[in-house]
C-alpha cells in the first residue's frame, strides 16, 4: 500500500507540474477543459491518497464516482481535441457543427460499450463492475481517437509537435495499458497480482504526465492548413451534419 501511494503522490505532483507548464506556455487558453482535466485529476488523486493513508478506508464507492467523472471529462476533452484539430477550417463550418462531433463521439463510445463489457466476478459488486465497464469502454474510446488522428495526421497537416497530437499520444499510451490491465483483471481475483496490475497502470498514466511536461515545454509547431482533400471531406461531413441537423429540427418548426 506504501508503494501505491507514493506513486498517487508522485502523480500529484507531475500533474501539478503540466498544469504549470501549460499556464506558462498558454495550452491552458487553446485547451481549457483539458487543462480542468489535470485539475480534476489533482483533486481525485488527492481525495484517494487522502483515504488511504489518513482515514486509511478500502471504500470501493470514491472510485466509483471518480471514475464516471473521470470518463465524462474523457468525453469533453475528446471534443475539444476534435474541435482544436479543425480550427483552421472553423469560418467554413457550418453552425451546430460542435454538437455534430459530440454525438459522432457519443456514438463511438455507445459502439465500443458492447466490446468493454466485464463478465461477473464473485465477491465483486456489481456497481464496481459498471464503473470498470465505463473505465474500459473509454480507454478503447480514447485509443480508437489516437489512431483515428495518427493516421490522418498527414491529411490534416498536424505532427508530434502540434498540442492535440501531443494529448491524444498521452492518453492513447495510458488508455493501452489500462485497457490491457482491466483485460487482466477479469481473470483474477483481488490480490497481490492484482495490485500489481493497478501499480502498472497508475504508472502508465505518470508517464503520460511525464511525456506532457516534457513536450509541453518546446516550441509549438506553427498549424498548417490541411490538404485540400481533407477540407473536403470534413466539409462534406459538415454538410451532411447540417443536413439531418435541419431534418430533426424541421418538425418541430412545423408545430411552432
């Protein structure tokens, strides 16, 4: 237990140091619900180290909670990144373009929940199995986004140096280990090994934090506009978003 929590109170640590960085650099301007993120994060770690090592409780329920807010700032920052990624072409978007890459993203997650799914384990409630379900399905989530964008990279002119490659990297590595630990876990029981599991994880994400402390800290790479192909592609996407935007709305203005 003394190594997991001072691996929690390295974490706090590193993530106190991203939110510095990104206050020097300014990210926290471009990317402010993942800049809250970190905040988030700060705070959840410190209420868990707090009730292991002061109140010293096993209480299964903070993390339960934790990890639905956990997943639905996953969801926020997924939108963000999405959004950031096409601010070159934001004027020649049409409006509720947003909304339209929130349900794409929601509609991803409700895709990879089927896949996620933990099979019951005795002596393991029922509400932590959930909030383990939740954990999986946005680790796959957030893994699917960081290979979506590796691929396109070339397309939508962005590199290793460019913010929101430098998130989805962090959270794509962090989301293949946890994916891989809760893999792991549904063939164990509560135990050494599984504690070790959870140390290999936990230490992924410090890694994450490590890796956005270092490249948070260079030089940000001036955005280029994206390849014509590209632009057409997402402005035909958009079209087609406010097409059946328009579809969805008309029959309550025919009631109006």
């Amino acid at each position: 237990m003394d190594i997991a929590n001072s691996l929690t109170t390295i974490g706090i640590v590193v993530e106190a140091a991203v939110l510095a960085v990104m206050v020097r650099s300014r990210i926290h301007k471009s990317l402010p619900v993942f800049f809250l993120y970190i905040i988030w994060g700060v705070s959840g770690d410190s209420a868990i180290l707090f009730q292991r090592a002061v109140m010293h409780s096993q209480n299964l329920v903070p993390f339960e909670i934790e990890t639905y807010i956990d997943s639905f700032f996953q969801y926020l920052v997924l939108i963000e990144l999405a959004w950031s990624i096409l601010r070159p072409i934001h004027r020649l978007l049409p409006k509720g373009f947003l909304i339209g890459i929130s349900l794409i993203i929601a509609a991803a997650a409700m895709l990879a929940w089927p896949l996620s799914e933990i099979k019951a384990t005795a002596g393991v409630s029922h509400p932590f199995l959930f909030a383990l379900h939740a954990q999986r399905t946005f680790a796959i989530l957030r893994i699917l986004f960081f290979l979506v964008l590796a691929c396109c990279s070339q397309f939508l002119r962005i590199g290793w140096r460019d913010r929101e490659l430098q998130v989805a990297t962090g959270l794509g590595f962090y989301s293949l280990v946890s994916l891989a630990g809760t893999m792991v876990h549904s063939h164990q029981l509560f135990g050494r090994q599984y504690f070790y599991v959870e140390l290999a994880i936990a230490s992924s994400y410090v890694l994450s934090l490590v890796y956005w402390v270092y490249s948070f800290a260079q030089q940000e790479a001036t955005r280029r506009d994206m390849t014509p192909e590209m632009q057409d592609l997402l402005l035909g996407m958009a079209d087609v978003v406010s097409q059946q935007r328009g579809r969805l709305l008309a029959p309550r203005r025919s009631r109006i």
